[in-house]
C-alpha cells in the first residue's frame, strides 16, 4: 500500500464509482523536473491526481512563470506544450512581448490622447509591433467613431514595429522566488529521492513545508559559496537533483540546480538510518538529453544549518553565474571550431618545443596529454568568456589574443 505524500490518502491505479474518495485517490505520473522548464522524467505512486493538478497549479506554475524568460532564452524543449512568450522590461522602461521564436513584440496599447467635453473630438494613440493588431483595432475606433484626427506624421508612428534591438534586463525580468517556487523545489527533492529508493518515512519533518502555510521549518537554503557539480559542463543550463542519504551522519540531503545557475541545498531527513545513497539525475533542457554529472555533498552538518540559515547565499555570484551562462550558451556553436584549433594549437607546440618526436614515440602520452589540455582551454575560453558574440571566422583571432597575448597575461 502506498499513500500519497500530500493527502495521505491510499493511492489506487484505478477509482471506480463505489470508491470511498475520502479514503483513496488516483495514482498519477509525476515530473520530478517540471515539465514547463524541461523536465522529462516521472515517478508514480509518489503523488495522487488531485494533488498533482494542485501543486501544479500553486507550485510549478509559479515556478515556471519565473523562469519563463531563461525558457525562451534557451529555447528548452518540454514534452508537452509550448513555451509561452513573457513580458519584459527594457531598459528604456517599455514593455515587450518575448515570444518562443526569440521576436520582441512592443505591448499591444490604446491610449486616450484628447476628447472634448461633448466628445465631438476624440484621438487615440495605438502602439504595437504587431501590424494586423493595428490595422484591425485602427478599423474598429475608425467605425465606432467615424473620424480619427491624426496627422500624417503621427499616423506614421502607429505603424512603427519597433524592431531596433531592444536592452533586455535578463535577471530583472526573472520574477523572484517566493513559497510556492520553493514547494516545488522541495517536491522535486522528495520525488527525485522516492524513485530511487528513499522510503517516505524519512520526509515528514519536509513535507510540513509543503503542507502548512505557516510553517516556521524551512528545510532549504541557496548555496552559492562553492560549486557542488565536479564536472560541471560549461555553457549546457541543465537542471540537476542529487540526493545523498548517509545513516553514519543521519542526513538525508538534497541538491537542485535550475539552469545552472539556481543552486539549493535541500535536508530532507536529520534522522536518517537506512542505506547509504549517493545519486543524482541531469537534464540538458534544450536538448531533452540526459546528462551524467558527479554531484559532492558539503556533509559537515555546520555547514549544512548555516546553509538552512541562508548564509551561503550570494546574490552577486548568482549575478554573475546567470550572465556567465548566457554569454558562454550563446558561444557554443563556436565549440567545434574551438576544438580544432586549439588540438592544432596544442600539435603545433609540441612539435616546436619537444626534443623527441612525442607524438610518434609515444602517441599515448601525447594523446592524454592533449585531451587534458584542450579541455583546460576549452574551459577557460568558455568559463571567462566577457566580450560580445564572437563574429563568424574570427574565432581564431579571439583565442590568440586571450590566451597568447603576454600583456593581456600580465595583467
């Protein structure tokens, strides 16, 4: 028997017309990831149907609200449905609509400009990028009130589509988390940890901060101070949960990683006594393909209360991790060229440098020697990447000056 870790009623496969609904509910496939932010993999038996749509609806939706620009920004690639265009702030403080296709569409708006007292003379100002939205609503005031004195040059402005680059305040336009976005952050720690094996027993003292709207035990804190992923993939915003379950010290943690940039230390249990578990699961959301990532736990329990406490929270690093993740997705169509001419960097160096032909001798130490290196570069280029978009052809140009330039070195 299995019950449902919301409503704790017994969860059944199927309900027929007799079913005592005080009693019993119906199983449901639930995403440990969301769906609306990429996530792919269920677990059943974890949360009933009417809890699922619950949370769903006062959890993950507001989750995925938040995120909704960095959806677009990435382009993830859900299992169902699509992603939803998102009002936006520039920095000239207009408002836009992002759209799924990367297009910034200016707010549909009517504006009353003048009207007289009897409304003998009324103007309105309409601005949109959408040209049909103007043509249809400059029709419909132009039959209701037969007569719009606009001036040529103000007729001229309506059908401005605003398509000059628009500044975009990436992290201004992500809402903030509350409540409701951390919920679902906890669900996803306790369904990531049910389907590998982690009996629910251990989650009571969590799930009352998913149950009670007043609860005082917060069982999470953002962890900003070091990187918890050992090989971490540069430029790839995957989301990640990780559990670790260690009966010596009683914890029972969890670890979700949104974009790679959103990091949370979750304590699901403090009482811990079954078997040791270290697993995690990875998601590269744009291309819907799993990712193996190695996930190390801070155990030192003081380290782990001050995280709960909210000390290892850093909003200048998550700055930074979010303009870093956007610069360094938008150089991977360079990666292959990358690739190439620092293996042809790397070949040339050698050759010049070693007294023994290396790479015929020995091919294997070349060989292991180079993959190392390269990958070296390779993160170095992407991890500290700062400039503008790297223009077609002029990759190689780029690599010299960062890595070869002595003064830029220097300094």
């Amino acid at each position: 028997m299995t019950r449902c870790i919301i409503c704790d009623k017994e969860i059944l496969e199927e309900l027929k017309a007799d079913t005592d609904a005080e009693k019993f509910c119906l199983n449901t496939n639930e995403h440990i990831i969301p769906n609306a932010i990429g996530g792919y993999k269920i677990v059943r038996d974890f949360i009933c149907d009417g809890c699922n749509n619950d949370a769903g609806n006062k959890w993950d939706a507001k989750l995925s609200k938040s995120f909704a620009i960095l959806c677009l920004i990435f382009k993830i690639q859900r299992q169902r449905g699509k992603n939803q265009p998102v009002e936006c702030i520039s920095s000239q403080g207009e408002v836009y609509y992002w759209s799924a296709d990367n297009s910034l569409m200016k707010k549909n708006k009517v504006t009353l400009i003048k009207s007289t007292e009897d409304d003998s003379t009324i103007a309105y100002k309409l601005s949109s990028s959408d040209e049909k939205w103007l043509i249809k609503n400059i029709k419909n005031i132009e039959k209701r009130y037969k007569k719009i004195p606009l001036s040529n040059e103000e007729n001229q402005e309506l059908l401005d589509k605003h398509k000059q680059n628009v500044d975009i305040d990436y992290l201004q336009s992500s809402h903030s988390l509350d409540k409701p976005q951390y919920q679902s952050m906890v669900k996803t720690s306790l369904a990531y940890a049910y389907s590998i094996g982690v009996k629910k027993d251990y989650f009571d003292k969590t799930l009352s901060f998913l149950k009670l709207d007043d609860c005082s035990f917060v069982p999470f804190g953002s962890y900003d101070i070091s990187d918890c992923i050992v090989n971490r993939p540069i430029g790839i915003p995957f989301h990640c949960v990780a559990i670790d379950a260690d009966p010596q010290s009683k914890l029972l943690l969890g670890y979700v990683e949104y974009f790679g940039i959103y990091r949370y230390i979750i304590q699901l249990s403090d009482t811990y006594d079954g078997q040791k578990i270290h697993q995690s699961y990875a998601i590269d959301p744009t291309s819907a393909q799993e990712i193996n990532l190695d996930v190390k736990f801070p155990l030192d329990q003081i380290v782990i209360q001050e995280c709960l406490n909210n000390k290892y929270r850093s909003d200048k690093r998550l700055s930074k991790r979010f303009e870093n993740m956007i610069k360094a997705f938008q150089l991977q169509p360079h990666l292959e060229e990358i690739k190439g001419i620092i293996r042809n960097t790397i070949f040339e160096e050698f050759v010049k440098n070693s007294k023994e032909d290396i790479t015929k001798e020995k091919p294997e130490i070349f060989r292991n020697i180079a993959l190392e290196t390269q990958q070296f570069l390779l993160n170095s280029v992407l991890s500290e990447f700062k400039k503008e978009d790297i223009p077609e052809g002029q990759v190689n140009q780029y690599l010299t000056y960062y890595f070869f330039n002595e003064d830029e070195n220097e300094s």
